[in-house]
C-alpha cells in the first residue's frame, strides 16, 4: 500500500481452497519482529464484517457489510481507506501523536 507515519503498510488476502464464501482481507502494519494486523473484513462468522482491533475488547462490535459484500469490494475498501485505519490503530490501540490523513 504505502508507508504512514515512517512504517510500511501491505495488504494481506486469504482464501480457503475450493471456499469462494471463506476469506479474510487485512491492512498489515511490516515490522522487523513481527507483523502487525491493523483492520480486517473476514467471513469468519458467516457474512463478510470489519473487524476493529484499535478498539478495547469490549468495544469490539462489528460492522455487517452485507451477504453481497466481496474480497474485491474489501480490497477497494483498503486501498482506499487504509490510512485511516492505520491513523485509528496507532492513535487508539498504542497512543501514538500521528497526523489524522483525512
């Protein structure tokens, strides 16, 4: 995607083999020890949803996209939005100062 805030931004696609209904879409933050997970659509509960891993647990609900919802739209979502994303992440899950890029 890009670098924010001087790290480097990626996104990352999953498919089940032989699942066209089984995917998982995120915005990746590189880091040299491990990578870090910033945004997600998945289908890991039937529809397609954003998971929001900047906010405490028990804020965590999520927002339904749809049935009609696809890995396509979830990409064109990311590489649209992901700055944002990595604006919310690092402000509200590790309290970073970082520029708001809307």
């Amino acid at each position: 995607m890009g670098e924010y805030e001087g790290d480097i931004y990626y996104i990352n696609i999953a498919k089940r083999p032989g699942k066209t209904d089984e995917w998982c879409v995120s915005v990746v933050r590189s880091e040299p020890a491990a990578n870090t997970n910033v945004v997600r659509i998945d289908t890991d509960h039937g529809e397609p949803h954003l998971d929001k891993p900047w906010l405490p647990p028990a804020q965590r609900d999520k927002d339904w996209l749809g049935s009609d919802f696809t890995v396509d739209d979830a990409i064109d979502h990311f590489t649209e939005k992901w700055r944002v994303y990595a604006w919310r992440y690092a402000r509200y899950r590790e309290d970073r100062d970082v520029t708001d890029p809307r």
